[in-house]
C-alpha cells in the first residue's frame, strides 16, 4: 500500500524499452522532433557510440543525409503513414559508413517515433545463410532418397556379374565382368560417403577446439610431409563446448584436405601455406539468431582460389574443381557444422581463400 503524498515515478524511457535489447536489430526511438530517447546494445555496438552520448542528440545527424529522415519524421508527425521505409547510409567514426535499410514508425499511445535499421551487407548474409540452410536441407533429402534408389539395385547388378563370371569359360571375357563389379563397388562406396552423416549418432561431449585442429594438422602433415606448411594462430582463451569431437574433426579435415589439394602447384614449389586460426566472435548473429559468443575456425590458404564458376556452389553436393574430386567434403562438412547450431562461410580470391566455421559458445 502507498503513503498519501507518495511520489510515483514516471518510467523513463530507457524503462519502457530496455527490452529491446535483445533484439538483434539496430533500433532508436526517437522524440517526434527527431532527438534520441533510446538507442538498443546493438545500435551501441554498430556506432562505436554509448546510449548516454546518443541519448538527446538530433538522430538525423547521424545519417550522411539527414533530409531522408527528416522529412519520414515530419510524415510521422502528420500521421501520413503507419511505417515508412527507405534506404540510407550511417556515419560511423573512425569506422566506415554503414548502409541500412530503415523502417520508421509511430508508437501510437506515446506518439514516439521507433526506427530499426537492418544494415544492407548483414541482410544479404542473412539472406545467403537462410538459402544455405535450405540447400543443405533439400540435399539432404536428395542425398537419402537417391543413395536408397542405387543402392538397391547395384547389390543385384554386382552380383549377376559375378554369377555371370563363374559361367564364362573365356578368360578374356572375365575382364568385362570384373569391370562391372569393379564400377559397382565404386559407386557403393560412393553411396556409402553420401549416407554416412546420417547413419552416425550425434555424440556429444565437451570439445576442445584446439585439440581439434591439433588432430587435423598432424594428419594432413603425415600425408604432405614436404612443401606445405600448416600454422597455428590460436586464441587458447577460447573455452571447451559441448559437440561431437568426432564429427567436427571430420569437418575441419574435409576442410584442410581440401585445400591441401588446391595447393598441388605451391607444394611442389614448396611454398604451400596453410593457416588454422581461432578467435571468439562477440554478439553475433547468424541463422538468424542473435549469440553472445560464438567460436571463429578459420582455414586459410594461399592457394589459386575457388574457381569463379562454382563458387555460388561450393557446398552443393558431387560440386567440385578438381579432377576425380567427388564433390562431398564441403557438403559433408557443412552437415557436420549445422549439426552443432553453426554455418561455414566462404570468402575467396587468388591467393588467399578463407573458409570460417562458426559454432555457439557457452
């Protein structure tokens, strides 16, 4: 029960829309005459700015235009509209300019004005990983029917050939029999690759990343023990989490080999260059959820780069660049990542091609 003459407080309106602080999308609310009442952590963040230093300031300033957002708050003013959107472009200090796409409209009790921006490059990546996630589900799909629909009738093509064999009395005939047991058990082994990442069991425990790369490194070393160099550049901060060390072995391996094969030419010139790199990625979004952390796996080679023609494609499966590649590394280690709530991007060009893995963290 109050006292008589208790004062009560007006919430401020860094209580009103503190929660929005969860939110991933850059958000200002501002006064109707444009000056900032609330600025979000992730428009904090995006600035390089604190929510005392926005807070009062005339928001418009902050674009390279300040008329675009001027004249949307004089419409708001005027009620010409429930939501505007347009395009515009943030001044950021010493950081480069941001290009957004924003959305301005009325809190309709308060009069308030609320913009959210959705920076133009993480909405294009957002866009790419909803298109990934939908590929690796569909080849999934693909991947299990198709394996299911050769896998069936190559036993009993293998083995009429081999009946066959046992009745040709023509030693020379037996070569066209051994050649289709030969092709048959080359494409059960490759059914076999396609259908493995579903067969396995999740297990999960507490990973060391470190430890990870550590396997991946003496095993591709083992296999090029001259003229490729693998380097390590670890963040050993980085804390355990849980997954399934196997699995993301198996990954990163698919990875590093793939590489190391990109390298052929350097490593017989002796200067193939291979780089394992780790860091912790603070408040990012990706999959289209916002994480505290996240861990970043960079696999870096100096290598001729991903080749112009499927680079869209790379992780699609039986997509490869090379000669007798059979196109399943990347689509198996792609699987093997969004198992653990994580994507693998790639950036490449002459030189240096860079493949991140990006995983939650506690």
């Amino acid at each position: 029960m109050r006292h008589k003459g208790a004062i009560i407080q007006e919430p401020t309106p860094t209580d009103r829309y503190q929660a929005l602080d969860l939110v991933s999308t850059l958000i200002a609310v501002l006064h109707p005459g444009g000056a900032a009442l609330f600025v979000n952590a992730a428009l904090e963040n995006a600035l390089g700015l604190s929510r005392r230093t926005l807070e009062g300031v005339d928001f418009a300033g902050l674009f390279t235009d300040p008329t675009i957002l001027q004249t949307a708050l004089a419409g708001a003013r005027g009620r010409d509209f429930a939501a505007l959107r347009f395009e515009a472009v943030l001044r950021r200090s010493p950081q480069e300019p941001l290009p957004v796409h924003a959305s301005v409209a009325v809190v309709e009790h308060s009069g308030d004005v609320i913009v959210e921006l959705w920076p133009l490059e993480a909405q294009a990546r957002q866009d790419r990983e909803e298109r990934l996630r939908e590929q690796a589900q569909a080849n999934k799909e693909l991947i299990r029917n198709l394996a299911h629909e050769i896998k069936n009738p190559l036993g009993g093509i293998r083995g009429a050939a081999q009946l066959l064999e046992m009745e040709l009395e023509s030693r020379d005939l037996t070569e066209y029999t051994q050649v289709i047991i030969h092709e048959a058990d080359r494409l059960q082994s490759l059914v076999d690759r396609l259908l493995a990442p579903h067969r396995h069991p999740h297990l999960v425990g507490d990973v060391n990343i470190h430890e990870v790369c550590e396997r991946v490194r003496s095993l591709v070393l083992v296999e090029h023990p001259q003229g490729l160099a693998v380097l390590r550049d670890y963040d050993t901060s980085i804390p355990e989490f849980r997954g399934d060390r196997a699995q993301l072995i198996q990954a990163v391996l698919n990875i590093v080999q793939n590489a190391a094969q990109a390298l052929h030419e350097r490593i017989a010139a002796g200067d193939a260059v291979i780089t394992l790199r780790t860091r912790v990625a603070r408040q990012v979004t990706f999959g289209r959820q916002r994480y505290r952390l996240a861990l970043e796996l960079h696999v870096i080679d100096n290598g001729p780069g991903v080749p112009e023609a499927i680079k869209e494609r790379i992780f699609y499966p039986l997509v490869t660049g090379r000669d007798g590649g059979s196109g399943l590394g990347l689509t198996l280690a792609q699987t093997f990542v969004q198992r653990h709530h994580g994507l693998i991007e790639c950036e490449s060009q002459p030189g240096r091609t860079d493949f991140r893995i990006l995983i939650p963290l506690p």
